[in-house]
C-alpha cells in the first residue's frame, strides 16, 4: 500500500495489487479484469477523489485558513496536493480501491438485467464504504501537510464538517 509517483506527483493512491487484495475472486473469475485495465482505473479514481476534495466546502475553509488568502470565488482555490498527504495513507488507498470498484471495475463486468446480480450487490456496498470513509476524513481533517514540513502539525488539523445527504 503506497501512493504510485512519477517524479513528485502523485499518479494513483493505490496500486493494482491492492485491488486484487480486496475482492481475489473477481479476478478469478473475470479474465477482462487485467492489471493495465485496474492501474488505468486506480489513477482516474485519484483524480476524482482529488476533485471531489476540491469541492468540499470543508476544502474551501481549510485553504482560505492556511493560507489567509483573499479569494473572491470557489474557482480561484486550488485543489488539493496529493503529495501534501502524509498522514492516513492507507485511508487514501482504501478510498482509491473502493472509487475504482464501484465506478469502473465493477460496472464493467456486472449484469444489470439481473437484480440480484453479485456485482450490482458489490457496487451498492462499496459505493457506500467509499462514502463513510471519505466522510470520515472530512471529518477528520488531520492528514494534510499544508507547509510541506513532512509533518501534520496541530495548527493543521482543522476537523470538518459534512452536511449528510439523502440518497434514495
């Protein structure tokens, strides 16, 4: 479990074998599943968990508190630095894991005309493991290295807060 760099950017939070780790038999039994195919996966789901980040309002007060910025609109903060993240690493890896399955991994091999279809019961659980944990580290809000000092310090620890959300 570590973050896949290239140089000092952070390409995927998680890596083929930690997928393979999660669900060994959906690779048994899925030969389309290739390890080209999940890594792919793994590092367009690092750029959405880096998105959705960004669009948190918890983000937003993170960044205009750390840096004491001026912003006159959302679009002017940046996003996140991956490589920032030094703390609850194996979170992020997880997070990655479970963005993959149940946005492209999963979808690819499920058979929607059955309702009870093992892959479609595999999308709702891990869309919902993706949900609490993300949640949890908004919530959190400790592992992000603002100053770039290869340390967490109190001063940037801001817990958040998430508005939960109805899905129906």
């Amino acid at each position: 479990m570590a973050f896949i760099t290239s140089g000092q950017t952070v390409v995927s939070f998680a890596e083929y074998d930690d997928v393979e780790t999660r669900d060994q038999r959906l690779f048994e039994s899925n030969e389309g599943v290739t390890a080209d195919y999940v890594d792919e996966t793994l590092e367009r789901s690092t750029e959405r968990i880096l998105s959705l980040l960004r669009s948190t309002d918890w983000w937003a007060s993170y960044y205009i508190r750390q840096s004491g910025a001026n912003i006159s609109t959302r679009a002017d903060i940046p996003g996140p630095d991956a490589s920032k993240i030094i703390d609850r690493k194996n979170d992020f890896t997880d997070l990655c894991v479970y963005h993959s399955l149940y946005e492209y991994i999963l979808p690819k091999i499920a058979d929607f005309s059955d309702e009870n279809n093992a892959e479609r019961q595999k999308i709702g659980y891990y869309q919902q493991k993706f949900n609490t944990l993300f949640n949890e580290l908004i919530t959190a809000g400790d592992w992000y290295d603002y100053d770039d000092d290869d340390t967490v310090e109190s001063s940037e620890k801001t817990p958040g807060i998430v508005s939960l959300r109805r899905v129906r």
